[in-house]
C-alpha cells in the first residue's frame, strides 16, 4: 500500500522524485559525518541510482568492497 501511495505522489508532483533523492543523500552524508571515518553500506539496490547521483554530486564518495557498494565520507577540502 505504501508503495503504492509513492508511486502516485511522485507521478502527481513534477520533482518530488528529486526532493527524495536530494533528501536521501542529504541524510546518508549526515550518518557518515557523525560516524567520522566509517562507512555505510547500501542494502536497497532500488537506491543505488540515488547513490551514484549523491557520488556524483559532491555529497560522498561512493566505494565498492567486490560487489558490495558502500559510501564514504568525503575527505575534508583543504
């Protein structure tokens, strides 16, 4: 039912897909900032688009450990 009701929001709303991407990397980068140097694995593959979006677009750095894809914290600029 729940995927459902997404599924019609963001056909309904032009750029709710994009608000959900910015806001799902925007919270990924604020885990690993508040795990320092550790790194979070990505489960759901349905977010692996969003993943590469986020690597590609500054808000981490996206790492592979043979087929398993997870993020890192971007190093400090400077």
């Amino acid at each position: 039912m729940r995927a459902l009701l997404v599924s019609l929001i963001t056909t309904a709303v032009p750029g709710w897909r994009a608000l959900g991407r910015r806001s799902w990397c925007r919270k990924r980068r604020g885990r690993l900032r508040g795990l320092a140097s550790e790194i979070v694995w990505i489960h759901d593959g349905e977010k692996m688009p969003w993943a590469f979006w986020g690597a590609e677009n500054g808000f981490f750095e996206l790492e592979w450990a043979g087929r398993l894809p997870h993020l890192r914290a971007m190093p400090a600029a400077g």
